[in-house]
C-alpha cells in the first residue's frame, strides 16, 4: 500500500527532483482536486532493465514499424492522452498542478516523452523523469493496439543504451510483468536508487532514428 501524508505541500519543481532523489512522488486523489500529496509505496515496482522480456508478438510488431516513434516532440499531447478516461477508468490524478510541474520539467530537460504515432496521430505514449542513472516513469496510454508497450520497449532501449540501471514504474501492473518488472520492498530499492543517482547517463545516447531491429538489438544483449 503507498503512504500519502494528508499534510498538503507546496511542490515546485525542484522541490520534486529533490522528492525523486529520495524515492517519494505526487499524485493528487483526483483531476479535480488541486492538492498534492508525496507517495511512497512500501512495495515498489522496478523494471529490471538487465532482464527486459519483449513478448514474442510484440517483437513482430515493433520489427513491422506498424507507427513510428518519436522523442519528446508532444509533451501536452501526451500527458493529456494519460489523463483522459478510458473503458475501466473514469477518473485520473493528473490535476492541473501535475501538468504544470511535469511541463516545467520537461522544458528544462529532466522529462521526457516517447510518442508513438500513426498517420500523423498521437496514438500513445508515455512520460517520465530522467535524473542521473535513474528513470522515473509516470504514466502512459494507448488508443491503438500495442502503442504504448511499444513506447515502453523504446523508452527500454534507450535507457539501457544510454546507461540507466533502473526503471522505476512505481507500482505493477499486469500491464508492465510481462516485461520483466518486478516488486521490491522499500528498503532495496533505495539502495538501487542511491546507485543509478551515483552515475551519469544519457537519455539521447540512442538514436532517435534508430530502426526497429535495431532497438531489439539493444535489449537482447541484456536479456
């Protein structure tokens, strides 16, 4: 179960990178409620970037190019594709607060998207914070079939060929076990933590052009 303190905190956006670096996050209750609230789940969820399992249809997919990926092109399109209901979810908790602290990081380079299109349409994607050796995942969505495992294989290689050691997906989902994450308890993952913030990488080591072999290439050498 994730803690939350029902204090409300003013976060900025360096007080959030100094959150991250200490393993805790925001969510707000709902896309209407304008307070925050710091999270940090007892049990965490990590993908395990040495290990990542791209299902075989899935990898016939990605080598198909069926949409092209693109790198942070379309943060609003994305964050906002995140927050809208879907079938099985009428409510989000990304507020108005969310979408300003994220968008202020993603101008001053700690977030990134990887956007996956179809005919010139957003069709899925997600989002995350970078810091050091560290990736915070933060959400994703699809309104195609596939487009946002594929952003997630993408978002894989390119951590794993920039360097990263860990994917935080903050909880598991049966959405994100069939790539390999797993749950952790608290106390190892700030130990992982303290490791990936101990080191550099580069969220652009990986091509933005690179090809769908490619990009498989990367992750088998890992798996």
């Amino acid at each position: 179960m994730a803690s939350r303190d029902d204090i409300v905190i003013e976060i900025t956006p360096q007080v959030l990178l100094k959150a991250y670096a200490c393993g805790i996050f925001p969510m707000a209750e709902s896309a209407d409620d304008p307070a925050l609230y710091w999270i940090e789940p007892q049990q965490r969820g990590i993908l395990l970037l040495d290990r990542v399992h791209v299902p075989r249809r899935l990898a016939r997919t990605v080598r198909q190019g069926t949409y092209e990926i693109r790198i942070d092109t379309e943060f609003d399109g994305v964050i906002s594709g995140c927050a809208a209901s879907r079938p099985g979810r009428r409510t989000t908790w990304i507020n108005p607060k969310i979408r300003a602290l994220y968008r202020d990081l993603f101008d001053t380079g700690y977030c990134h998207t990887v956007e996956t299109w179809a005919d010139g349409q957003l069709v899925g994607g997600l989002y995350g914070v970078a810091l050091n050796g560290a990736f915070f995942g933060e959400s994703m969505f699809s309104t195609a079939r596939d487009a946002s495992k594929i952003a997630l294989v993408y978002l894989c290689a390119r951590l794993v060929r920039g360097g990263f050691s860990l994917l935080d997906t903050q909880f598991v989902t049966d959405h994100l076990k069939q790539f390999g994450t797993v749950e952790i308890e608290r106390s190892e993952f700030h130990k992982l933590l303290e490791k990936a913030l101990a080191h550099e990488a580069d969220f652009s080591a990986l091509p933005e052009d690179a090809s769908p072999d490619e990009v498989l290439a990367v992750l088998a050498t890992r798996a």
